[in-house]
C-alpha cells in the first residue's frame, strides 16, 4: 500500500477538477478499429470530457481490443450507442450544443482559430472515408488540425487527443476570465 498523495494538477492555482466535466461530447462514427474506440474512452476521461457517443458499426464494450488501450476507462466514461445518430445530433443541438466536425475540408477553420460556443459535439468519422454526409449537414462548424507535413491527416484517436486536450486549454482560458 502506498502512502503517497494523488496528483491533483493544477493552472494557475485553481484544480482542473474545477473544469469538470468539460462540456464536451464526442461522436465516433463508424470508427472501424477497435483500439481507436478504446484510445478514445481513454482520451475522453483524461480530457474530462461529458460523454462518447458511438454511432453506426463502431464498436462498443465489453470487447478486449477496447479495453486494450481503454486501460479500464471505458468503466469510467459515459458513454451510449446509437446505429444512426442523427436524431442524437438534433436532441444536443437542441441543447444548445455546437456541432463540429473534426475535417479536412477547404473551409473548415483552422483548430487553434476556432473559438467554440460550448457545450460542444465533436464529431469523428471513419478512418478512410471520414464523416458520413448526412453526418456532416447536421454540423455546424468545420474544424481541421493544421497539418505541415507530406500526410494531411493524422490517425483518428490522435486528432481526438489534439481536438479534445485543445477544447481543455480554450476552456480553461474562459472559465478564468469568468472568474475575474
């Protein structure tokens, strides 16, 4: 048995605990591998993000490649499934989320530019083909990750780290302004 404390970070001497949950919800759709799904439970609870939404064939727990790279997360984050979650895409704008699409499109805004109107849906889509259309005419931003190498696309679960831990950093920012 240990006796050390937990590491509890800090900005700026207020929690990140104070930042929970981000307001935040990632839809994944038709996400193919199975150890993207558990990359993403795992980035979604580290970001402290609200809720993973899993929509047409992408898989679901309780399956072992996910809770090989979910390392138990997939316990600990709300999650729900839906084979088509346009209706789901309606009901969060609804309440007053911001649909966005993670996209390598000519007129998507440019990650670090983007200043989202939280509460916020992510929205990833397949790894080849990318996000669906009907996907796509439910969103109301476009957001690309800039990309300055030979590839103009980076692996689906690593564009969810740099999407999500970017939507914590732009976060953080307006809750301290708020508290001044």
């Amino acid at each position: 048995m240990s006796d050390a404390t937990p590491f509890r970070a800090t900005h700026a001497g207020r929690s990140y605990e104070q930042l929970r949950p981000l307001p935040v919800t990632v839809l994944l759709d038709n996400v193919r591998s199975l150890y993207n799904v558990g990359a993403f439970f795992r980035t979604v609870d580290g970001a402290g993000a609200e809720r993973l939404i899993l929509g047409g064939i992408t898989g679901r727990p309780p399956h072992k490649s996910i809770e090989k790279t979910a390392l138990g997360a997939q316990e600990a984050v709300a999650w729900e499934h839906h084979w088509d979650p346009l209706r789901r895409l309606d009901e969060l704008r609804e309440g007053g989320y911001e649909i966005a699409a993670v996209e390598t499109a000519a007129h998507a805004v440019d990650l670090f530019d983007w200043e989202p109107q939280f509460p916020v849906c992510l929205v990833f889509g397949n790894e080849v083909e990318g996000i669906r259309e009907e996907i796509l005419g439910k969103c109301d931003t476009f957001v690309r990750i800039p990309m300055l190498g030979t590839k103009q696309s980076l692996n689906v679960a690593v564009a969810g780290g740099v999407a999500l831990y970017e939507l914590l950093r732009k976060y953080r920012r307006l809750s301290e302004n708020a508290g001044k």
